[in-house]
C-alpha cells in the first residue's frame, strides 16, 4: 500500500504541475528527482543512471527521429504540398461528403502540434455546400485529424510507447491498425448519417493525373513506410534518406533550404524527449518499478484497471499527446511486460490513453478547433462521444477474446 502512496504521488505531482501550465520536459526533471528521493535512490546514483540513459543508443536514436519527423513536416508544410492534394482530390472522389474527411485524414499523416488547424479552413469552404454547424464542422475536422495515431508510425506517441515497452515500433502498429480502422468507419457513418449525399459541383473527369498530385503531395512520408515495412530498414535510417532526399530534389535556394531546416528543429521536444528516457530509466533503477509488480498483480482486475485509469486520467487532464505514454507507460511496464510485452494490453493501454486525449478540453487541436468553427465543447462532446466509446469498446472486446483464448 505504501508504495501505491508513492506511485499516486509520483503521478499527482505530474498533472499538478501540468495543470499549472509548467513545460512537460521541465515536470518530467523534477518528478524524477521525487521517484529518486522516494525510493531511496542516492544523489551518484541518480547522476550516474541519468548519464547513462542520456546516452545509451535508443535514446540518442528516439530524439533522431524525432527531429527528423519534425523536419519533414515543416518541409512538406513550407511547400503547400497539402494544398495540392486537395485540389486534385476534389476531382478525385465520387461523393462530395468525403471532401470533409480525406483532407483532414491525409494532414492527420503529418504529426505536428495543432495540426487539425491546417483543415479547418478546408472543411469551413467544404461545410457551406451543407450549411453545418460550428459542432459539426469542429468535430469532422477533429476526429479525422485523429484516426492514425493509434498505428502510423511517425508519431511520437507510438514511437514512445515502443522505445519503453521496447518492442518494434511496426509490431505496435501492425496490432493498432484495426483501431485506425475503427476510428475512420465510425466517423465515417456518423458524418454519413447526419450530412445528406449532394452532388458535385463540377463534372471534371478524373484523370491519372489527379491521382499522381495526391501521392506526390506525400511522398517523403509515404517513401518512409515504404522503407520501414517493404525494406525492413530501421525507422531513423527510413527517415533519414526520406530527408536527404527532400533536400536533394527540392528547389530551393541555400536561404530557403536552412530556413525549412531550421524551422524543423525543436530543442524543446529533444530535451523532452531525453527527459522521458531518464525518468524511465530512474523508474527502473529505483526499483521503484519492481515495486509496483509486487504491489499489483500482473493479472486480474487490478491490473487491468490501472491499464485503463493511469493513461486515461493523464491524457485527460493534460490534454498533451506524448504525456500519457510518457507518464503511464514507465509505471505500466511491469503489466505490460518489456521486449517482449503483451501487445493487447499494451495496446488497450494506449487506446485508453487517446480515448482521454480526445475528451480533454485542454486537447490543443480541440480548443483551436472549436474556436476557429466558433463552436461550443458542450456541442461538440454531444457527436464526439459515440465515436470515442465505439473506439474504446473496441479496444476492450479485443482484450476481453484474447483473455479468453489464452
């Protein structure tokens, strides 16, 4: 019972200080330096242990490619790729519905802070042909947004989840993708309910063209995929030669080339980055995780409640995507199982995190969403909440038939 004290303060020092607006990197320090004191680690082995995870080679290769998928979203942002995608899928596809879908689905390939505003204004031009509400217009654009990060693999929040858990990040999203499924069906028969079919407002044949514009606009992201699955090649290479490549068919002069470069870099989220490895590491070392095996069983209800509660309350209350892996995972490790984990609790872990993502208020994508459409929350949780239990639901039932095939 006292260490479960320890661990629930370890976690209510995180959300108090999140809550205070204090910087994730900057929390995560300093609720190291309290699992230390609390589990009786010593000042040199607390610097010794840091050291090492700060240079240990998932960590050096986890900021990589961070950076590097932060590149390549300010490059393909900087040269209105997205803009071209659209165009030609506007002449692309059969129903016109699907317009305030795939724009925001494809950006959703493009993990950046906020991205949802990059088709607000796509669905605010395609939303007048039906006259939809704020609500509605806030929630298309939200939850397509939002359908792949359960199983693309350029976000942080699966890239995370696999460094701790220590597994190939492909595997994680391999098992994911019928979440990603999921999440688009349901939106899809939601938005289909509600908007009545129209038909287009102009005849232009669909030309191969057209199809080319919508790959193309994507392709270092696509190229990555392509090498991780198809080449079996290592995350940071696959992104490393998308990147070069960038540079190399782009025309650019040497101002605009270190411009899109250096506008891809965040110290911010490298630091954040190393601060989630130390605090996994100290978690480790402190012994403080072994003690949350034995004070819960590894199987059972316990088990499977601190699954769902730990990363749904974090996500919740933080609103910040990388915060509930980077907060629950560590702690859920011993459950989950580590290089060779359970992939469905792992996976109902991460389901139960995204699910509190998307009802958080403080959810940046949501709050900007909602402003831009001028739509009220109360409004909008009214569409969001089906799709989200459907989702969970879905998590759940397939924990609940693998448990019962074991």
């Amino acid at each position: 019972m006292i260490v479960l004290a320890k661990i629930a303060l370890i976690v209510f020092a995180l959300l108090f200080l999140i809550r205070l607006k204090w910087d994730l990197g900057l929390v995560l320090f300093l609720d190291t330096l309290l699992t230390a004191a609390l589990f009786g680690m010593n000042a040199g082995a607390l610097l010794r242990n840091a050291f090492q995870a700060l240079i240990a080679g998932e960590t050096l290769e986890l900021i990589g490619i961070v950076i590097l998928v932060l590149y390549l979203g300010n490059f393909l942002q900087h040269g209105g790729h997205f803009r071209t995608m659209v165009d030609a899928l506007k002449n692309l596809v059969h129903d016109p519905r699907l317009i305030l879908a795939i724009p925001s689905a494809f950006i959703g390939l493009l993990p950046m802070m906020a991205g949802a505003m990059m088709g607000a204004p796509i669905v605010e031009e395609a939303g007048k042909k039906w006259d939809l509400t704020p609500a509605w217009k806030t929630f298309t654009n939200y939850w397509f947004r939002h359908i792949w990060e359960y199983s693309w693999p350029l976000y942080i929040n699966l890239i995370l989840a696999a460094a701790i858990c220590r597994v190939p990040i492909k595997r994680v999203c391999l098992y994911q993708f019928p979440f990603t499924i999921v999440a688009a069906g349901a939106g899809l028969i939601i938005l289909f309910r509600h908007v009545p079919f129209l038909p287009k407002d102009t005849d232009n044949p669909r030309t191969f063209k057209d199809v080319f514009k919508v790959f193309f606009s994507i392709w270092p992201l696509l190229l990555t995929i392509v090498l991780i699955f198809v080449f079996k090649l290592g995350m940071l290479l696959s992104l490393g030669v998308a990147s070069v490549l960038t540079q190399v068919f782009a025309r650019l002069d040497i101002r605009t080339r270190i411009k899109v470069i250096a506008g891809g870099f965040s110290l911010r989220i490298a630091l954040l980055t190393a601060a989630v490895m130390v605090f996994k590491r100290i978690l480790e070392a402190s012994g403080a995780l072994d003690s949350v095996a034995r004070a819960v069983p590894q199987h059972g209800f316990s088990a499977y409640a601190l699954l769902f509660a730990a990363p749904f309350l974090i996500g919740l209350l933080t609103g910040i995507n990388q915060a509930f892996v980077a907060i629950a995972f560590p702690l859920l490790v011993p459950i989950i199982g580590a290089e060779s984990p359970d992939m469905f609790l792992l996976a109902f872990a991460y389901v139960s995190g995204f699910v509190g993502i998307l009802l958080s208020p403080a959810h940046l994508c949501l709050a900007l969403t909602a402003d831009y459409f001028k739509a009220e929350l109360k409004d909008v949780y009214r569409i969001l909440i089906l799709p989200v239990a459907v989702v969970f639901l879905s998590a759940l039932g397939a924990l609940i038939i693998s448990r019962l095939l074991m």
